[in-house]
C-alpha cells in the first residue's frame, strides 16, 4: 500500500474533526477547544487508507487549482527530487509548537469555526 503522509495527516484531522462535532452534538457537550478534545470513536486505518486511496485515484476536475496529486508525484519521481515523499523531520512534530501561545490561538480558532458552522444554521453547546 502506497503512503501519502500529507494527504493522510489532512484526512485524519478532518476525520477528527467530523467525529468531535458528532460526540459534541450526542452528548450535549460544550465545544471549548477542537484540537484538544479527543472524540471517542474515530474511523478505523484501514478506512482512511481507503479514503486516501480513493482521493488520490480521483480524476482531475475542470474546478481544480492544481494538477491531480498523483500526477504531481510523478512528476517529483521523474525530477528524481531526494527526498520528496519522505516526510521532513519537521512534519514530524506538532505544528503547535511554532507558537507562543498555543492553547490561546485553538481557542480562537475554535471560536471561528463555531462561528462558520453558526452562519450557516448549524449551533453547537458553548461553555
């Protein structure tokens, strides 16, 4: 099985994401911080992979902005490019750890985003 370190780290936080709104909805429970709170049933793997390999086996679509993804690592593989699909040493870390404040910026960014779900009918519990 092939593996997309970007494309799976960006299905597995939208993945989390999904599952933490639902939880947040069953339960009745304030969302304070989206990126700290850890839902109790998230998708298996092997149903990501699955994911991922669908997204990547998806036809270009006349609205994208870029080149399908596996066309674009082809062309990384025909460059002979070192090192491009080997995750650098720093996707291996939090990106949180770039910022001061952290725990501040989740909660704004939380905020935000029930903000977006508000505009659009969409109300979850606040604390």
């Amino acid at each position: 099985m092939r593996r997309w370190p970007m494309r799976s780290w960006t299905s597995r936080r939208l993945r989390h994401a999904d599952a933490t709104i639902r939880e947040v909805l069953q339960k009745r429970m304030a969302l304070v911080n989206l990126y700290t709170l850890t839902p109790e049933q998230i998708a298996s793997e092997k149903d990501l992979a699955a994911e991922v390999e669908m997204a990547f086996a998806r036809p270009a679509s006349p609205y994208d902005s870029h080149p399908p993804a596996i066309q674009r690592i082809a062309w990384l593989k025909a460059f002979a490019a070192r090192g491009a699909l080997e995750p650098a040493a720093a996707e291996r870390d939090e990106a949180w750890s770039l910022f001061t404040d952290a725990a501040r910026i989740q909660e704004q960014m939380t905020q935000q985003f029930l903000d977006s779900l508000a505009g659009d009918g969409m109300f979850l519990p606040t604390p």
